[in-house]
C-alpha cells in the first residue's frame, strides 16, 4: 500500500510542477490567438487537456494521501 500511495503522490507532484510550466508555453505560442486576438482552438484544447491533467493530479493526490491514512 505504501508503494501505491508514494507512486499516486509522485504522480500528483509531476503534474503540478510539468502542466503549468506548459501552460506558459503553449499560451506565448503564435498559434494561441488569431489575429484579433482571441483564444484559437489550438489554446483551448491545450488548455482543457492541461486542466484535465491537474484534476487528475488532485485525485492522484487525494488517494495517495488517503492510502497513506489507512496503511
């Protein structure tokens, strides 16, 4: 069980410290707005996948933490 909640707490710790750092990029790319200035897809599906990788991070890290309670 320790080896399951130190992988689940791992996993969290990647993705907060990797996505956002992204994120950044993916945002200062040319390819993010148009020439208006307005969101492109290629943001907003960057963007939604980045979000769904830091949910995923949060429930990583409430089971870890959580198998890390029950032993």
């Amino acid at each position: 069980m320790l080896l399951l909640a130190v992988l689940l707490l791992a996993n969290a710790v990647f993705n907060v410290l990797v996505w956002p750092t992204f994120y950044r990029r993916v945002s200062r790319d040319p390819r993010a707005r148009d020439a208006a200035g307005r969101p492109t897809r290629f943001l907003t599906v960057h963007a939604v996948l980045i979000g769904i990788a830091l949910l995923l991070a949060v429930a990583s890290a409430i089971a870890g933490v959580t198998a890390l309670i029950r032993g």
